[in-house]
C-alpha cells in the first residue's frame, strides 16, 4: 500500500494575482488595502488606505519640494542684494537653509522608503486573500486580526512603538550625519552648503586634517588596547586575590571596589583632575617627603605627552578595574573545583594553574566583555574630556591635543573655534567602521563564538 503524501496548496504568484484575482485584488495594486475591505477586513483596509491616503497629501504639499530640493541643498548659498524693478528697491535675499533642507530631505527618503514597504506587504495580503479564496481557506474576521495583535502576533504590536523611536531618533539622526559627511558643511558654510562628495574624505585621509588624523588614531588604538588590557589583567588578579584562601572580610573588600564603581564617573574624574593638579595634593605630597624638587605637572596644557598619557591610563584603570573584578569573582567562584586539585595533586604550583587553568576560562567567559570594552575605551569620551581636555595641546594637530581620542577630536571639530562640521561627521563614519571590523573580526575568532 502507498502512503498518501499529504500535499500543500499550490503558491500564487503576483502576475496570477494580477490576471485571475477579481477586481478587488486588481486595484489594490493602486489602492492599498481595497482587496482587505472586500473581504470584510475593515481595520487593516482603513489602515492601509489611509496612510496611503496620507502619503500622498504629504507628498504633494511638501514631500515633492523636499526630495527636488535634496539635490542641491538650497539654490541660494549666500546673502544676496538685489534690485526689485517692481518695488525699486533692493531686497536682501538671505540664504537658503541647508540644513532643515537635508534633514526634511533625508526624513522625505524614509518616508518613502517606508510606504514602499507597506506596498509590499499591502501585495503579500492582498496575495494570501487570493489564496485563501481560490483553495476555500478560512479567511480572519476583524475581531480575530484585532485578537492576533494580543496572542500570535503579540511581536508587531510590542516593537511597533520602539520601531518608530529607532527611525525616528537613530536611523533618521544616523542618515543625517553620514549625509553631512558628503557636504561643505563648516563654519564658513553654515547657512547655506552643497554636496561635495568625497572631499571631507579627502581632507580628513589625506589633506589637511591627515596629520591629525592619523597620529590621533594610533593613539586611540594604543589607549584602547592599554586601557582594556590593564583593568581586566589587574581586575582578574584582584578578584583572585580576594578569592584567595587566608583572606579575611571578602565581602567587605569586595564592596570598598565597588564603591569606586558606585560613584559617578564624572565626580571621579574631575577629584582625580584636582587632586594630580600641579597644586594638588598629589604634588604637595611628594614635595613635602623630598621626592620631588618641583611640582609635575601630570595633565595641564604645560604637561609632558608621554606624562599625561600614562596619567590617563592609570586613572582609567582606578575606574575600570572593579568591573572587571566584579566579573572575574563570578566565574572565579563557579571554576570546576576537581581540575584544580587534580593540577594541584599533580604538582603544579599557583601559577600554572592560573596559567592552564583559570585564566583560560576567565578569558573564554569575558572574551565577548573585552570586545565590548574595547569599543568603548576607544569611544571613551568621559575620562579624556573630563580628565585632560586633550591636554597638552599640539601645535601640529587640527583641533586637537596629545590626549585627545578621534571621538574627543570630533567634539572639538564641532563645538571648538574650527567648526568643520563635514569633517566630524566623515569622523563619525570612520569610527563606526573601525569598530564594527574590529567587533567582527574580534567576535569570530573567540572560542564563545565558535563553540555556540
């Protein structure tokens, strides 16, 4: 005997929709959601049909004149004079403002992109009407979509709110930067600016701003290595240290680190700027014991770069390493108890089993935490800011100082005197790209990754 195979309902395709759907499934290919009110699904016709609706009038009042206008950004660059022979007068022109131009430009593509793709998902509806109705289907009432919303399809209704937070304070600021980028958008262009293409690019890698650039990088990859690499090597040791056997009042030293943590970052920073300021306590110290004749200057516009530098580093590690100790005493505490006394039968002494045994799967659990960690010292704006200022300056840098970071850098590029706005954001675009290689090619290689 055969066994009857059970088979599945043929698929339609959008050109059979076309040719053998009734008209209800023909117009709504121009009217989204037509095919939806003729099969008595009011709410998702009223739906889509008014948006649709809405679009248009948007399109036609403003959206038309934003997306022409996106082209050129303003035809009128600069404050003009001219001749009214109707009023003979002169009339000041001002200039067109670029940049509600690009953000109402940038905001008319989303737009757009977004009724695109409600159209496409008006034609998957309007597609499974057509196959519910040829193979005899049972197709949803409006009480059972409205129900769906709060059971199967509990998803949508849940990120339909965050969904449009995301557009409308990421993805929209996010375009809009990186629009910039493309732009002459600076101090002496601020009103009105045009499209430039690549030459922000080009001043940033190779022009001006290149002997900024690239010295400012080398240090920003050497202060996120060293800065990572210090507050989870110190952080692992302090946690074992604790963890340690003979060690009394864990608990009570435990939370003497995390009080560091516990304070704000900012009051850290700004009493450790006092206190290592040339007329600190720091300074006051050491003269007073002899160990210096004159006051170092660690981190003032007078400082040493390799000084202050140093001095940025071992702050940070003052306000990382509790993290990381935090971390390492969780999975220091839940190590397989056996491989260590089987090492230490064997003979093998404190460091070997740190070496072979518990620093490894520290290092397997925080693997994806480093990643983490070092993206963010590479975006640390806080401790450079807060701490140094990018002091001390430089005279053959661009707006920036021995200390500053490529994000600090940024923010003088658009707050300082420069006010190169394009080149903050070709920036932005450079760091996002540095980060998301290194995450890439970080994540992949870690054992967490291979073995999930």
């Amino acid at each position: 005997m055969f066994k009857r195979k059970d088979r599945k309902p043929p698929k339609a395709t959008y050109r059979e929709v076309w040719s053998k759907g009734g008209w209800a499934s023909k117009l709504s290919f121009f009217l989204m959601g037509i095919s939806s009110f003729k099969n008595g699904q009011w709410v998702r016709g009223i739906a889509y049909l008014g948006i649709q609706i809405a679009f248009f009038g948007w399109l036609i009042s403003q959206g038309i004149s934003a997306l022409s206008m996106l082209s050129n950004l303003g035809a009128i660059k600069t404050k003009q004079v001219v001749f009214d022979k109707q009023e003979g007068v002169y009339i000041t022109k001002l200039p067109d403002n670029s940049v509600t131009i690009l953000l109402f430009g940038v905001l008319a593509v989303l737009l757009l992109v977004g009724i695109i793709f409600l159209y496409v998902t008006n034609l998957r509806a309007t597609k499974k009407l057509y196959i519910d109705n040829r193979d005899g289907e049972h197709i949803e009432t409006n009480m059972e979509q409205l129900k769906s919303l709060f059971d199967s399809r509990l998803h949508i209704t849940l990120m339909t709110i965050p969904i449009i937070g995301i557009l409308a304070f990421t993805v929209l600021p996010t375009l809009y930067m990186i629009s910039m980028a493309f732009t002459n958008y600076d101090s002496k262009h601020s009103i009105g600016f045009s499209w430039t293409g690549f030459a922000a690019f080009k001043n940033v890698l190779s022009g001006d701003l290149a002997g900024t650039f690239f010295p400012v990088l080398g240090w920003t990859l050497i202060w996120a290595i060293c800065a990572t690499a210090t507050t989870f090597f110190f952080g692992v040791l302090l946690a074992m240290l604790i963890e340690s056997k003979g060690i009394k009042f864990k608990g009570v030293w435990r939370t003497i680190f995390v009080i560091v943590y516990a304070v704000p970052q900012f009051v850290s920073l700004l009493l450790m700027a006092q206190f290592l300021d040339p007329q600190g306590p720091l300074n006051n110290i050491l003269l007073n014991w002899g160990l210096i004749a004159h006051p170092i200057n660690f981190i003032g516009a007078s400082a040493n770069p390799l000084v202050a530098r140093i001095t940025v580093i071992v702050v940070n590690m003052w306000i990382g390493i509790p993290v990381s100790m935090l971390v390492s005493t969780a999975i220091i505490q839940n190590l397989p108890q056996d491989q260590i006394e089987a090492a230490r039968i064997d003979g093998a002494n404190a460091f070997q089993v740190f070496r072979s045994i518990t620093f490894p799967q520290i290092l397997f659990v925080m693997a994806p935490s480093l990643i983490q960690q070092f993206i963010g010292n590479i975006n640390n704006f806080n401790v450079i800011y807060l701490l140094t200022g990018g002091y001390p300056m430089n005279n053959n840098y661009v707006g920036a100082g021995d200390t500053d970071l490529l994000v600090t850098w940024l923010y003088n590029l658009v707050f300082g005197q420069t006010q190169r706005y394009n080149a903050s954001a070709v920036l932005g675009i450079l760091i996002f790209i540095l980060s998301a290689v290194f995450s890439l090619i970080a994540y992949r290689r870690t054992n967490a990754f291979k073995e999930g």
